[in-house]
C-alpha cells in the first residue's frame, strides 16, 4: 500500500553539514536520541519518535512535510505523516 506522498517524495541530502547524532539534541546538550530520520521535503535530520524529544515529528507538525525516511544505516523505509503508512 502506498500514497501519493511517498509517491511524490524526493531523495534529498541532509540540508546542514551532518557530523551524527540528532543536531537538536546535540546543540541543547542532549545525547540520548535513538534513531535519526531524514525529511524528503527539505533534508532535515532529527531524531525519531523513540527518542525523548521526538524532533523529526515536531519538524512535520511545524513545517508539514508529509514523508521522512529512516536516516539508519541500512535502513531504507519511509513513513507518511499524513496518510500514516509505511512505504
């Protein structure tokens, strides 16, 4: 099952130079994010929904970028805000 938003995603890079760990977290002086996601509307990696501060689902409900993708090594799926489906 998909949508047209994981239809429509694009690939991008991550926006701002990337050095690990979820950039949020780290600049307020946090290091217990779990995963990192990256947004396919603009590039920008937060941590993911299992981490205390869940910024990649803050990032959608600010900028409404419906798609993110796992930004895990290995890891290729995508999730669908909107739709809520996995792709």
């Amino acid at each position: 099952m998909t949508c047209q938003h994981l239809k429509e995603a694009g690939a991008p890079e991550p926006r701002a130079p990337y050095e690990g760990g979820c950039p949020e977290c780290v600049a307020d002086g946090h290091h217990d994010w779990v995963h990192l996601r990256l947004c396919l509307g603009c590039g920008h990696v937060a941590c993911c929904d299992s981490s205390p501060r869940r910024h990649m689902s803050r990032h959608h409900e600010t900028e409404d970028h419906p798609v993110m993708r796992s930004y895990e090594p290995g890891e290729t799926w995508r999730w669908c805000f909107v739709d809520e489906i996995l792709g």
